[in-house]
C-alpha cells in the first residue's frame, strides 16, 4: 500500500484564487511529520510547510497552510491568493518515527496558475 | 535559511565514464544527507541515507558498486556513479538535514550518458 497518496496529477486555479491540493498517509506510527515541497520546472526541491503529528494546530507559512486531520490521515496543502509563480510540481512528503529521518513522498501534483 | 549546494548542474558524458556529483551543505553541518533519482514526471527515489564517517545504507535494488558514496565530513557528501550507462540518465539529486530540522535540497543534477 501506498504510504503517501495524492491523487491530483493536475491541478488548476485562476491566479489570486485559493487552491487546495490533497495528500492523504498511510502509518501506524504515532510520532510521524508531513512535509510540502515545491519543485519549479528547474528542477529544485523547495520546503514549503511542516507538520508534526503531535502539533494540534495546523501549520501556517504565509499564503501556504496545511489542513491537518489526524483522523482521517490527511494533510492537504492551502495555497491563499495563488500566483503565476506557483506553477509548479508540488510534492507532500512523510517522515515516520525511527526512519532515520528517511522521507517518502508522493506521486506530485502539477498545479497551473492561469492568468 | 539552510542552504544546500549540488555540483554540477549538469553533465553530458560518454558511456563507461564515471562522473562524481557533490552536495555540500554552506551553513550547516548536516548529520545525514540523503540521494534521490528522480525520472521525467515522476516523484522521488531514495537511493541512499548517508551519515557522516560511516558507510552509506542502500535503498532496496540500488546498486552500491554502481553509485558509490561518500560521506567525509559534516558538510560534503559525494555520489559517484561508475562506468556509466545510457540507463543511468536521470536527475539525481541531494539533501541534507540536522536535527528535526526537514531536509533542505540542492538543485539536482541532470545527468545525460550518450
């Protein structure tokens, strides 16, 4: 089974709109943390958000937040007043207690701002 | 922020020659640095977990003879593929982490073997 799924190969969203785009887990761990990471066309990885397992409130960073439900193991992305720049492949991303820090991530998501 | 640096961007060289790729991270000592392949449209690949001063743990079906890693020091870390082949074309691409801190990248590089 597929421990990280997101299962919007695309997306799309007119520019300074909200977008949401999903990622739901697979553990059985109770410590675990859920990652977003931005990839450009150039090809870099960009950490974008964090979200630990324990943390009761859900993670903000600017126009990104992370709506976190622990109970249905789903942790989707919020991007507020989407710009052209956010074109991009966005990845989520889950760290599992006593993996040596190892991160396993999901297929992506192609999100395409449109003017 | 934490700044990862992976050299080169790119490289195009012939089949059987080995090319070696460097991530080093500028600002902090990282205790484990991590390499990814990653295909066209497709999501990462960890290859390898390496920590400083100690031999690299391989992913499943990843080759050690064939991607050697070293991990010298806090800061730099090397993959070297060996005697390339046209399969080994990919996107290969590096990041480091201390402490619960996430993992920050370099910037990939594309490697293309004729």
């Amino acid at each position: 089974a597929q421990k990280i799924t997101q299962t919007q190969p695309g997306m799309f969203v007119q520019e300074k709109e909200a977008v949401t785009l999903d990622c739901t887990y697979d553990t059985s761990d109770q410590s675990y943390g859920l990652f977003w990471y931005k990839q450009p066309s150039s090809g870099e990885m960009i950490f974008l958000i964090y979200q630990g397992s324990y943390d009761e409130q859900n993670a903000t960073e600017g126009r990104y937040s992370l709506n976190f439900q622990k109970a249905r193991k789903s942790a989707n992305l919020v991007i507020s007043a989407s710009q052209l720049g956010d074109s991009a492949m966005y990845f989520c991303a889950m760290r599992e207690g006593g993996s040596n820090y190892k991160l396993t991530f999901g297929k992506g998501t192609l999100l395409t701002v449109n003017p | 922020g934490a700044v990862v640096s992976q050299h080169p961007s790119r490289v195009i060289c012939k089949s059987g020659t080995s090319v070696k790729i460097e991530c080093r991270s500028l600002d902090f000592q990282a205790t484990t640095m991590f390499w990814y392949r990653q295909f066209p449209k497709q999501s990462l690949m960890l290859m390898a977990t390496s920590n400083e001063g100690s031999k690299a743990t391989y992913e499943q079906g990843v080759e050690k003879d064939k991607f050697l890693i070293n991990h010298a020091s806090l800061t730099l870390s090397t993959l070297t593929v060996t005697s390339a082949h046209p399969e080994d074309s990919s996107f290969y691409i590096c990041s480091a982490r201390t402490g619960w801190q996430p993992q920050h990248f370099g910037d990939g590089t594309r490697l293309s073997i004729l």
